[in-house]
C-alpha cells in the first residue's frame, strides 16, 4: 500500500501555546507564553547534553550534595544551571525553587517577572550513568496579588499551579504540558529542533494492568499499602497485574499516562513522608494525572490540596488511573 505524504501543517508546540493564550483572548498578556517558550529551549539543551554525556565526559558525581541529602550528579548540577540562567533571562520569572539549590531565588532587578518556577532539573539521576530515562519536570505558579515575589509565593497548594509539565529524556524526547486546559505531549523532531504534537489530549485509561513501587521497601511499607499489592498480585481472577519501575519519576508516571495503572512512592515505617518532594515532583505529576483524568492522592488525601510549609518537604504519592487508585484508597481509608 501507498504511503501517506507527511504532513505540511506541523503543530509544534511554540504554535500549540500561543494557540491556547489566543483562546483566553485580553485575559491573557503572552507572559506565560515567554516562560513556556524559555522552558522549551533548557529541555533542547539538557537532551542534548544527556545524549553526549558519555561522550564529553559528563557522568559521574559533582563532589556536593543537596537539599535532601543526595550526592549530587555532574548533570544536576549542570541542568540546575541550565534552567536557572534561561529562566532568569526570560524575564517572566520572580521566585525559583530547585531540588538541586537550598534556598529558592528571588529574581531582582529588570529581569523580575510574575511567575514562579520551581522544577526538579534531572530526575532519575541514579539512572544517568546506564542511560536509562531521565527528565525534567516543572511546576509553574503566578505570584500573588500585591506580592513582590518571595518564598511564600511557592508555599501554596498544588491546586494554585497554573501550569505544569515534564521532559523525559529516553529513546525518543518527549515534552508533555498542562495549562489547566488538558494534556498534550510533544515529541522532539531533532532535525527540525522542534517539539511537534504527537500525543493531543491524553486521557489516562480508567482502568490498567500495571503497578509501579519500589517494592524492595516492602519491609518497612505500612498494612494498606501491603494489602493493596497483595490483592492485584494474588487477585481472585487470576489476572495479576504487571510490574514495572524504573526509578524514574518521570518514565514511570509517563508510561503511567500513556498505559495507566498505578505508580506509587508510599509514606512508610522509615520516611513518614516518602521519598518525593511535593513541590518539584509530587505536584506537578498530580496536576498532569488529573488533568488526563486520573486520580493522585497521599493515601489520606488529595495531593493537589495538600500544603507545603518548606520548600523541599515531601509527601507520600500515588497516582495513575482513576479506578486502580480507587481500589487502593480503600485499604487506607480502612486503615485509619
Ligand atoms: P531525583 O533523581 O530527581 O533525585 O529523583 C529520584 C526519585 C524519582 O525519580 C524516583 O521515582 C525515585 O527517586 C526512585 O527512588 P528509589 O530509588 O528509592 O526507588
Ligand atoms: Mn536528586
Ligand atoms: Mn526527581
Ligand atoms: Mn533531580
């Protein structure tokens, strides 16, 4: 059979976001636009950078550690950087948060914008030096009315993200957004230099067949959290579900996206809070879920509703498929 001609009428996403501030008319002054635009050129750069990373040398550990107690990897550091300078210079930007930098910053002086930035610039860091799939991931808030610009601007609640998305890097790179208006993915057409729209308005299956913990804590995983792996593994139809986990935020919520199931990093007896940090990981992913239509949740409550009282504090996640969340609240709401 004949093969289609390839399209003439390419939707990139530079095209796709000035779309979508046309839509909302005077509402909408183009700022937000700007940042998306700085945000697209730091994944161009940090993809190209993983890509070489053996090559030039950039494997391996900085010699500091971070905000969390994690020795810090040669690409943090450089991706930290990255994504500071470019977001300065847009301009647009007034506060950042990063997992890699202890204090947020406050932009001063003319480049002063009205957003707040905070990200998490590598993900998956432990995973650099195989080449397996790594990311970046992003949460934008605007700064409160009558504030210049301060932690506080960042100390709020999920639910106040007026947009939020995520870069993997892996065998092809993948930029997948939300302004509040549904999910889009883009897919890195590395001859154009260009995120074309490959995955318009992804929904996440209701239901999947897949699970995603790092079940090598089961020993010190709480009652529910046991009891809701048991029951997909030793199910009544025979029908277990499948594991996968890749140790990856980002890769692990995107095939979460794209397959649905279940991902989890649960509270337990040693980290009350788990592993993931709430503003750079836990609520941009949960912003992303339910806007796909799925549900993210602590356990005990909403993700998105949940209020951070340090920059780099964490909480417990689980995210992924409405009913497979569903099925797994109820041993929590059980439990307490
Ligand atoms: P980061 O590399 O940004 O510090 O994040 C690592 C996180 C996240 O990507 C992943 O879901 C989780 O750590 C994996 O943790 P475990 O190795 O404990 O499973
Ligand atoms: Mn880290
Ligand atoms: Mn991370
Ligand atoms: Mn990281």
């Amino acid at each position: 059979t004949e093969q289609e001609a390839p399209s003439t009428d390419l939707i990139t996403l530079t095209r796709h976001i000035l779309a979508q501030q046309q839509a909302l008319g005077e509402k909408a002054s183009g700022e937000l636009t700007l940042l998306l635009i700085g945000i697209q050129v730091t994944s161009k750069y940090i993809a190209s950078q993983v890509r070489k990373a053996r090559l030039i040398n950039l494997v391996g550990l900085a010699g500091d550690s971070n905000a969390s107690g994690e020795e810090q990897k040669k690409l943090d550091v450089l991706s930290n950087d990255i994504m500071v300078n470019a977001l300065r210079a847009s301009g647009q930007c007034s506060v950042m948060v990063s997992e890699e930098v202890e204090d947020a910053i406050v932009v001063t002086g003319r480049s002063k914008g009205t957003y707040c930035v905070v990200f998490d610039p590598l993900d998956g860091s432990s995973n650099i030096d195989a080449g397996v799939n790594v990311g970046t991931i992003f949460g934008i808030y605007k700064v409160a009315p009558g504030s210049k610009g301060s932690v506080e601007d960042v100390l709020r609640p999920g639910k106040e993200m007026v947009a939020a998305g995520y870069t993997m890097y892996g065998s092809s790179c993948n930029l997948v957004l939300t302004t509040g208006q549904g999910v889009d993915g883009f897919t890195l057409d590395e001859s154009l230099g260009e995120f074309i729209l490959t995955h318009p308005n992804i929904k996440i299956p209701s239901r999947g067949k897949i699970y995603s913990f790092n079940e090598g804590n089961s020993l010190f995983f709480h009652e529910p959290t046991l009891k809701y792996l048991e029951s997909i593994k030793y199910p009544k139809n025979n029908k277990p579900y499948s594991a996968r986990y890749i140790g990856s935020m980002v890769a692990d919520v995107h095939r979460t996206l794209l397959y649905g199931g279940i991902f989890g990093y649960p509270g337990d007896k040693k980290n009350k809070d788990g592993k993931l940090r709430m503003l750079y990981e836990s609520f941009p992913m949960a912003f992303l879920t339910e806007q796909a239509g799925g549900v993210a949740t602590t356990g005990s409550r909403r993700i998105l509703d949940v209020s951070p009282t340090h920059i780099h504090g964490r909480c417990p996640v689980f995210l992924g498929s409405k009913e497979d969340v569903e099925d797994l609240q109820k041993f929590y709401n059980a439990w307490e």
